[in-house]
C-alpha cells in the first residue's frame, strides 16, 4: 500500500545551507520525492520537527542541545504543508476508489497539475517522431501501422492510459488480429512485439505501467501473453540445398529476374544480410583484413540499420562474383555497392519508401523464379527472409555452434556483449562462408 509523508530533504542542501522540504511518496518499497513549493519552504534541520513533518512553531527547550527552534514563518509553512499533504492523499484515494495501476509519473501529473505523456496514443506518435528524427524510417513506419490498426481495434485508443494495455487488451487484439482481419501468426508476431516495444520504452521513461505489463512475469503479473508461442507455430523460412544450388545455376535471361537471383544469393552468402542493409552498401564498405594464418583478406563492414550492430562479413569467392556482375550492371553511377537504389539523388524518408518498393518488386520477381524453377508449394511464397534463414540454417546443418551463428547473424539477444569479431574471430566464420553449398 503507498504512504505519503512530509520530510527535510537534507542530501540536497543550497548554498544558503537550507534543504527542500519534500513529500516522500513510497509504492511497492520504492520511493519518490517531490518538492511542496518554491525556495521559501527551503529550511534547516535546527527549525525542522522531523516527528511531525513540520517546522517548529515553538521553541523546544527540552532539546536545547540539538539547537532547535520556533520557525519565523511557521504559519504560512506549516499551513502549506498541510495543503500539500491532503491534496497527496486525496490523489493515492482517488487512484484507489477507481482501482487505477498508477505510477509514480501519475502521481506527479496529478500532484502538479502538469500534464505528461503516459496516455498510449500520444506517446506511440512522440515515439513515432523521435524514430523518424533518428533516421530510423523503417521502425516509424511499421508503429505507423500498427498504431492505425491499433485504433480500429480500439476507437477509445486516444483515451487510454498504459495501465489498460493488460493481458486482457492484448489477448483480444491478438483475437482480432487473428479472426476479424485474418492476420497470420507470423504478422501478428510483429504487430505485439511492436506493442511490446512501445510498453517497454514507456516504463524506461517512467510513465509505464509495470503492474500491467501483459508480456512477462518480470514485474509480478499472474497472466501474461507469450509472443513465442506464435513463433512456433509459423512455417519455417528457408530454402533446403537442393533448391539453392538449383537457384545458383539456373539459367535466367530474363533481366529482372536475374538481378533478384544475384541479390538473393548475395544475402545467402553475405551472412544473411537483410535487403535494407544491402540496398545501403557502398564501396567504402569494402575494407581489408589481415588475419591469423598472415593473409589479407576483403570484408564488406557496415552497421545493422535494425540494431546498430557492427558487422563483419568475409568477401567469399562467390560474393566476388555477384559483386563484379553488379559492377557491371549498375545504374546509380558507383553511388551504391549494389543495383537496388536506382535514384541516388534520394534521402531520408523518401529514400526508405524507394527502398521498400525496391524490395516489394524483388520479392514478386523471386516468386516468378521459384515458380519458373518448379520449386515445391512451400516455396513459392518466397521473400527476401528467406536468404537469411537460409544462410542460418545452412550454417546450422553444417555443424555451426548457435552461438556463432548468432554473431554472424548480427543479433543482440544472447548474454554476451561482446563484438562479432572479439567473440568467436572472423576466421571460423570466413571457413563456414567458404563451404556453404560445397
């Protein structure tokens, strides 16, 4: 149950020697201060009744020793903090009688009558600018989409504080994704972490509701929602060897088709590197290495757009290949590694809007290529995520541990914070790279 109480704030002294007097908000054995007013209800600990809250309003001759004494204002303090008090109280029994998962934010917008973001809707739009503002064009347009099926989900989303997002809100979505719009699994996937996201970032910034948080047990909650289970539930992406080598070679002179081939064996033997990070590429990225056995090596070195991570890939002969055919077929002037952005001249939104087009157009031309090299049903919805299942999968069958396959990856959800390089070494990864369809 919350307490509130009125004390001297004596770790944070002015250089008048006087200290705040501050209410101490306590919930769930946490604590929050907040100041009652301005420097005028600053005091010292010599005219401060730490039983009471209060300052004295008379001498205390039975503690001379401790020097304590009859504040001048005493009055007009004591009558403020009095005020302060029960208007904190009247906000904890407010938030009481309306069984409302309030947080310390809460709390404080209340208390100040100053209004902060902890509604949904206003806070996913916040974070939508500051993705957008951060160049991440890619994460803002997805919230984009998820906040607008959010609110046809529920039209009352503008009024929503986060502590309604419980397990409850979430399950229905899920429901509603599932039956009213048709979503499968793997989409639904995306749209709740992306919910997940939003309720993460909003408890880092205080305005969150732990006590509702429908995902995990972390903050004590009875019932949560498993994202996970939706993972395995969906259809494994890869394309098994058979139909790899066959993609490798095939004829295909149609010119369209072939360059979807080449961008779609350049993930595989890229480390699984995903479209948007491709499309980004340009010649400096291309670096050499010196490795163990004294050798100097070629590696395309680049940033993950998703992540921020730095990632090394080694330039095996068959990513030679596709790099001189690129050399050869390009239509940017050199401006890019390889032929995906067709208008250099692009930036920021826009050039992320090209990109996703770009990658639209190559996964309806690697569907015609499945169906041109009579791939099985399963794999005639293919799409640019399959390169990179399948260059994990590979990796996995040829007797790869999970740990290195992660790192080649780019991902960031092991224990380890250590960097691709400094973990595992380019070198077992290069070797791996070298065989994966000998």
């Amino acid at each position: 149950m919350a307490k509130v109480s009125v004390v001297l704030f004596t770790s944070k002294k002015y250089n008048d020697g006087t200290s705040p007097i501050m209410l101490r908000l306590t919930k769930n054995q946490q604590l929050k201060y907040f100041k009652i007013g301005d420097e005028r209800f600053n005091t010292t600990i010599e005219y401060w009744d730490k039983e009471h809250g209060v300052v004295y309003s008379r001498d205390d001759k039975r503690k001379k020793e401790e020097k304590q004494k009859k504040h001048p204002d005493h009055e007009l303090i004591n009558t403020y903090i009095s005020e302060k008090l029960n208007f904190a109280k009247k906000i904890l029994q407010k938030f009481e009688e309306k069984s409302v998962g309030w947080t310390f934010n809460m709390f404080e917008e209340e208390y100040r009558n100053k209004p902060k973001i902890n509604k949904v809707k206003p806070f996913i739009e916040t974070r939508i600018s500051e993705l957008q503002n951060q160049g991440k064009y890619g994460s803002s347009t997805g919230l984009k989409e998820t906040l607008v099926i959010l609110e046809k989900f529920c039209p009352t989303l503008q009024k929503l504080y986060f502590q309604d997002i419980d397990h409850k809100f979430v399950e229905d979505f899920y429901y509603y994704l599932k039956n009213e719009r048709g979503n499968k699994d793997t989409t639904i996937g995306i749209m709740l972490r992306g919910l997940r996201a939003i309720l993460n970032e909003a408890i880092n910034k205080g305005v969150g509701s732990k006590e509702a948080y429908p995902f995990s047990k972390i903050y004590g909650a009875s019932k949560t929602f498993k994202i996970s289970k939706l993972e395995k539930c969906s259809t494994k992406r890869f394309v098994p060897k058979e139909y790899m080598v066959k993609l490798v070679s095939s004829e295909i002179l149609e010119p369209h088709l072939n360059w979807t081939r080449q961008m779609f064996l350049f993930s595989f033997f890229a480390s699984g590197i995903n479209f948007k990070d491709m499309a980004y590429l340009k010649d400096d990225n291309v670096v050499s290495r010196m490795l163990s056995d004294g050798k100097e090596y070629s590696f395309i070195e680049f940033k993950r757009k998703k992540t921020n991570e730095a990632i090394s890939i080694p330039v095996t002969e068959s990513l030679k290949q596709i790099l001189e055919w690129s050399k050869a077929n390009t239509t940017n002037k050199k401006e890019y590694l390889l032929p995906i952005i067709s208008n250099p001249k692009l930036t920021g939104e826009k050039l992320n809007e090209h990109i996703t087009h770009r990658r639209k157009r190559f996964n309806k031309y690697l569907r015609k290529i499945a169906a041109k090299l009579e791939f099985p049903e399963g794999l005639l919805h293919i799409s640019s995520y399959f390169a990179r299942h399948s260059y994990a999968t590979t990796l996995l069958r040829n007797g790869a541990q999970i740990e290195k396959i992660s790192e080649a990856l780019g991902h960031t959800n092991i224990k380890t914070t250590q960097t691709y390089l400094e973990s595992f070494g380019i070198d077992e990864i290069a070797k791996l790279n070298e065989n994966l369809l000998g």
